[in-house]
C-alpha cells in the first residue's frame, strides 16, 4: 500500500481540507498521513468569523523526527498552507521522500475572481514558489490566473486562452497541469489536463449550484487516484464523478460544504471493480 502525506489545515466544522483528504485518500486504498498546517474552528466561506492556529513551528519538529524514524511517503499532497509554511513544507518533500515520490499542489488560495480571506496580494508569488518542480498542480481557473500574473475573470474563457493560460503554469516549473473550472459552453464544466505536449479535457453536465468544498474533494480523489495507478485524465474524470455525486447527495439547504460522505461508497467501488477484475484475469 503506498503512503501519501497530506499537509493542509483542519478546519473543525466545514468538510473541507484535512477532514476531507484523509477519509478519500483512504477510500482509494492509499494511506493517508497528516500534517495540519493549522487548526480552524471553521472555515472561512460564507461564515462570519473563525478561530486560527498556526502551526508552523510544529512543521520542522515533525520533519526531524521522521528523519530519526526513517519515515519516508510516496506522495505529498498540499493544500491550504500560509506564506511561513512554503520553505518547511519544500523541506519535508525533500527530506522525507520516498524514491520516485511525487508532489501533488492544490493551490488553494482564491475563487471567483479573489483570494481567500487572510491571504495578502503577494501570495500568490509564494504560492508559485511550491508549484516550482511539482509533478501536478490543480488551481482552477482564479488560481491559475493569480499564479501567472494575470487577472482572472469569472468567464469567457476560449480554448486557445484556455491553452495559453496551461503554458504559462507550466512556465512555473509544473510538469503537469490540472486547470479545473474550464467550460466553453453554458451546459459543461470540467477540466483540462496538460504535460506540457498535449491537452486533455473532461467534461460533466453542470450542476447549477456554488457549494464549499468541492476543490479538496477534488484534489483528493485525484490524488488518491494516481496513487492507485491511474493516468492524470482518468484520475481527473474520477475526482470529477465523486464530486457531482457529492453535490446531488448534498441537502439544498447544506450550505458550507458537500456531503461527500455520501459519495465514498462510489469511490471506494470503482477500486473494489479493478481489483476485482484483475484478480480475475490472474485466476
């Protein structure tokens, strides 16, 4: 079983970050390791106000004694970290890494044309600083703007702005790119997925509806996903399903995330198929 560490906060209340990392990763079938960048009451869409603790003096007391322990992980997947926390976390990816490991960066910092609450405007400049060398990032599209130096817009994106705005997060030093957020007409929204040669897509029917969350959800499956073996474009079209199966199971009157819970059994089948497929062939 490979073992992949997470390090984004916890936010307590929200369904969002850690609390939805580690039960997807595990759904996969991968270990999920833990390390909390911060601790919130709650998150910080759409509530009023949030307690934070920073975390970052724990990062490198962690790192140290995993380097005594001789622990070692086969993927990192980051999400929601602060400014401080880009030198420790790029620390612990080189210091704890297993060979061959891979680095998976969520950018979660900004949407809908802004950045999140508590990030200051030069973040994004930092935050590029952890996409440098990964083997995949994931913003959507405010965050891919944000991280070039553009500004985003909330639509009208054409396929050949589409593919502009891919190489340019590749000139970040990305070796792969999940641009999620992408839609060129009114009844679509996907992603679309580069290495830097060739341009992938995946589509589902929108859903009408803005609901917190769905980026971790995302990010974690997809994650999870190329743990279990999976190519960029077919973990992006998993990460995609559980999400829309998340919204639908989500009540209209559940606000502050998806209950994504309710689309694990899904996810965890998908794996439970192939593995039962491939018994199968052997026999």
């Amino acid at each position: 079983m490979k073992r992949l560490l997470t390090i984004q906060d916890i936010s307590c209340v929200g369904q969002c970050s850690t609390t939805v990392a580690l039960p997807l990763v595990s759904a996969c079938g991968v270990e999920c390791a833990v390390l909390p960048s911060a601790v919130l009451s709650n998150h910080t869409g759409g509530f009023s106000s949030w307690t934070f603790a920073d975390l970052t003096p724990e990062l490198s007391n962690v790192e140290k004694k995993w380097i005594e322990l001789g622990i070692t992980f086969d993927a990192f997947y980051t999400g929601y970290v602060c400014e401080s926390q880009i030198d420790p976390i790029l620390s612990i990816m080189n210091s704890c890494a297993a060979p061959g490991a891979i680095r998976v960066v969520d950018p979660a910092m900004a949407d809908n044309g802004r950045l999140y609450a508590g990030f200051a405007d030069d973040f994004p400049i930092k935050m590029a600083k952890l996409c440098n060398g990964a083997d995949y990032i994931l913003p959507n599209l405010t965050e891919a703007a944000f991280l070039v130096g553009d500004e985003p817009k909330l639509s009208g994106y054409t396929r050949d702005d589409i593919e502009f705005l891919l190489t340019k997060l590749h000139g970040l030093g990305a070796k792969n790119v999940v641009l999620t957020g992408v839609s060129f007409s009114d009844d679509k929204l996907g992603s679309a997925v580069s290495d830097g040669k060739t341009v992938e897509y995946d589509f589902n029917p929108k859903i009408d509806r803005m609901s917190h969350g769905t980026g971790d959800v995302y990010a974690s499956v997809f994650a999870g996903a190329l743990m279990r073996g999976k190519s960029a474009l077919e973990a992006a079209s998993l990460a995609a399903d559980v999400v829309c199966e998340a919204i639908r199971q989500t009540p209209a009157d559940h606000w502050y995330g998806v209950s994504f819970e309710s689309a694990i059994p899904m996810l965890a089948n998908s794996f439970a198929v192939e593995t039962t497929t491939n018994k199968t062939d052997k026999e």
